[in-house]
C-alpha cells in the first residue's frame, strides 16, 4: 500500500476526524515504528509500519463501504444486542466488510439508514457541526396548535439543553396528522421526546432522507450500496477531499 499522512489514515480507521487527528499528532499521542511523531507533514504505510496511537495499534482499514439500508420496526442499530433483540447488522450479512451503523435510529422507527467502514464519513454526517440535514416523517395523536408549531420549530429544552431550530410541516390533516420534520441534530428518541413535551404522542416515525439522498422505493429490510455520484455527493457536501 501507498504511504499516506497520519491524519488521514486515523481518520479512516475512525478515531477522529483529521482536524482532531492533527491535534493528536502535535500533541505526542501517535508513534510510528516506537518513535512519537509530531509533524503533521509525516507518512506512513499501514500495511508495513506499526503505528499506535495512545499505545494502541492502528489497524488497517478495507476499502471503503457505504450502504443505506430500509430500517423496519422492531430492529436495533447496534452492532450486537445483550438482550438478543433483532439488529441491523442481521439485514446485511451478505456484506463481507465489517460495517457498522452511522448514528441511530430507535427501536421503533423505521427508515433510512446508513452503514459504514469509513470513520470520517460517519463522523461527520452525525455531528451537528456539518448540518446535516435528516428528515422524518411522524404520525401523531392529534394535532399540534399554531403556538405548538412554533414552538417546535424554535427548539425545546430537552435534558436541559434547548434543540437546535427544526423544520415542522404538517403533511396530512386528520385526527392523527402527519408531520414532516427536519433535523440537523440526532438526540436519543428526540423526536418523540419533542412532541411528548408538547403533549402529544408519537404513532409512527420513519426516516426518509439524508441530506439528497432519499428512500425511495427501497423497501424495508433491503439494503443497497451508494453509488459513486451518491458518494461524491457525500463527500463534497461533509468537506472531505477527494483520495
């Protein structure tokens, strides 16, 4: 393998992103063949040099795989389950590489989600620093008022800390409407939390988009890769240079 800088290959493996990673270099916490490094310029080989970071090896990372998968209800997104509950990672045994879920969706909420070997990838499509914006669909039991919609768009303190400003559309009228809502930020079971706090109760939630990339007709339980378009996409939007 080729020898690429240090920043880039922690990033890769998922340690941090290369801003971060910098910073771990500068500061003595990678070494290289059991000498610190701490200029930024430094390559390595992974595949041939012994590198740790904070004493603990470097592994190399395979190629990069990126898939979006239809979340059915009654799933976790966890890796594994001490409670032996069905998880994602049951739905994509045909892929070889070792993937793992990018963020979360509860238990009970349906919808796209991504899987990856690509640490940087994942770091920023969850952090709230990149804006990434994810859009839900809601079915709740009964209708918000005008002040409640405000409300919800302003943001609300949830665990005493206040939501980052969110989309709220109401997409069907009924005695139990649907909600389209827009996130740029991902806190546990915050949706549902959301609407409780506003007296209201979640039915049904699902994810439907990721920034561009939308559902579509993927039904749930199948999975797909991202194309090369979808992925450049990605990569352009998140700011992350091209290989």
């Amino acid at each position: 393998m080729p020898e690429e800088r240090l920043q880039k290959l922690l990033a890769h493996a998922g340690i941090a992103s290369r801003r971060k990673a910098e910073q771990m270099i500068v500061d003595g916490q990678v070494m290289v063949n059991g000498t610190i490094v701490t200029e930024l310029g430094t390559k390595a080989d992974i595949s041939r040099d012994h590198i740790k970071v904070n004493g603990r090896y470097l592994r190399a990372v395979e190629k990069p795989v990126y898939i979006v998968l239809n979340k059915p209800d009654g799933t976790v997104t966890t890796v594994s389950d001490p409670e032996r509950r069905p998880t994602v990672m049951d739905l994509v045994r045909g892929v070889k590489s070792r993937i793992y879920p990018v963020g979360r969706l509860d238990y009970h909420t349906e919808g796209l989600l991504l899987l990856t070997n690509d640490g940087e990838f994942a770091n920023r499509i969850t952090s709230a620093a990149y804006h990434v914006e994810k859009t839900y669909l809601a079915k709740v039991n009964g209708p918000l008022t005008t002040e409640q919609e405000e409300r919800f768009r302003a943001g609300l303190p949830i665990g005493g800390h206040r939501t980052a400003p969110a989309g709220l559309k109401l997409v069907k009228r009924a005695a139990n409407p649907w909600y389209e809502v827009r996130l740029i930020e991902g806190r546990q079971n915050q949706i549902r939390i959301m609407f409780k706090s506003l007296g209201r109760l979640v039915e049904k939630l699902k994810r439907t988009r990721i920034a561009f990339l939308d559902i579509g007709p993927l039904r749930p339980g199948k999975f797909r890769p991202l194309t090369e378009t979808e992925v450049r996409r990605f990569r352009k939007l998140l700011k992350i240079p091209e290989e």
